[in-house]
C-alpha cells in the first residue's frame, strides 16, 4: 500500500508540475504500478501529455488513460470547419501522404488513406491533434509496403541494435507474423519501451506492431 501511495503521490506531483497539463479535474489511482487516470481535460494535447507524465515516474509499469476532454465553449468548433482545419494541415505537411484524409463528428477526428511507413500515420494523428475543438483521433490509415517478412524481422532487430537508449543486453525479442511485428522483453523504463516501439514503426513493411513489452519500472 506504501508503494502504491508514493506512486501516486509523485504521478499527481508530476501532473501538476507539467505546464502542459490543468491537472485541477484528474484523479489518479495505482495499483502494483499501473497507473489509472480518470476526470477530464480541456484538450486532446493535454489528455495524451497527462499519460505521458505518468509514464515519467519511477516505478511506472502502466497507464491506463480514462480522460475525457471536454471543451469549452470558445473550443469548440463545427464538425465541417473542422474537418476542412484538418485537411488543411494534412495538405501542409510534407511528411504526410496525399491521400490520407480527415473527417469529424462530435469533434471526433477520423484519418482514413494509405501510407508506406507507420511513422508517416504518426505525423498525421499529430498534425490533427493539436487543432482547436479535437476531442479525439481515430487512425483507420492503412499501411503499404512490398516486404517480406524476414525482411521485416532484420530490419526492426537492426534498428534495435543501433539505438542508443536500447542497452546492448537486452532481452527484447522481435518476431514477425508476415507484416506484423511483435515485441517481447524487459525494458527498465517508458523511454526505452518507446524507442522500441518507435523502431518497429520505422522500419519498412510493418503493418502493426504488438506491444507485449514489460516496463519493469
């Protein structure tokens, strides 16, 4: 109980020293390290920085984001201008296939499209979230690459390799299902499960990755 209290503790210490996050409406439970935020936030940014900063603190094994972002009045935007905001930011970015488009209902943002890398769908979900009155993403972007899949499994073990946040012992093991990627290990911190994942992403001809990594805190 003593060890989850601290954890606790240094989570909402942590939520309340980010400047990006109003932390007034979060309440945070934990449990064996898994971390549970629940109330609300004024914007989409702020819902993910919140579990971003708990994801900092020592001793963190997961976080479970249950906030709801309820915007303001002077927030809020019309589902039309909206999705023309977000196409129009998805136009301007160069990292960014042409044919990934946006839609929006209830504020909810939906990307629809094909790219050729999932790093190329991580820079369309941040293009959009960051626009006034989004209450949420949904990536239905598909991914497409020619490669096999041992070239996958080379390719994602490489980038591991090469990585310097990622020790030179570490148990991670990748296996490739055809497109599909999956990670298995230990890693120490929230960093290094995010290097791993964000290699994985990187490589060619990944689909998705599954996510079986244990952040022993």
């Amino acid at each position: 109980m003593g060890k989850n209290n601290d954890i606790r503790t240094a989570v909402e210490d942590e939520l309340a020293f980010d400047p990006l996050v109003d932390a007034s409406r979060i309440t945070v439970k934990t449990f064996s390290g898994d971390v549970v935020l629940n109330g609300t936030v004024p914007s989409y940014p702020q819902c993910l920085e919140a579990a971003d900063a708990a994801r900092r603190v020592a001793g963190v094994t997961g976080v479970h984001n249950h906030l709801a972002v309820v915007l303001s009045a002077s927030a809020y935007r019309h589902d039309s201008a909206l999705a023309s905001m977000a196409n129009d930011v998805l136009a301007l970015n160069a990292a960014v296939s042409d044919n990934v488009e946006a839609t929006a209902h209830n504020g909810n943002i939906t990307l629809t499209g094909t790219v050729m890398y999932g790093i190329q769908r991580d820079a369309a979900e941040a293009a959009v979230g960051w626009l006034t009155g989004v209450r949420s993403v949904v990536d239905n972007i598909d991914i497409s690459y020619d490669a096999g899949s041992v070239d996958v499994m080379v390719s994602v073990q490489d980038a591991l390799d090469r990585w310097a946040l990622i020790p030179d012992d570490s148990d991670v093991v990748v296996d490739t299902n055809q497109n599909t990627v999956k990670l298995t290990g230990h890693v120490r911190t929230w960093a290094e499960h995010d290097a791993m994942i964000d290699a994985a992403w990187m490589s060619p001809g990944v689909y998705d990755v599954r996510d079986e990594l244990l952040v022993t805190g």
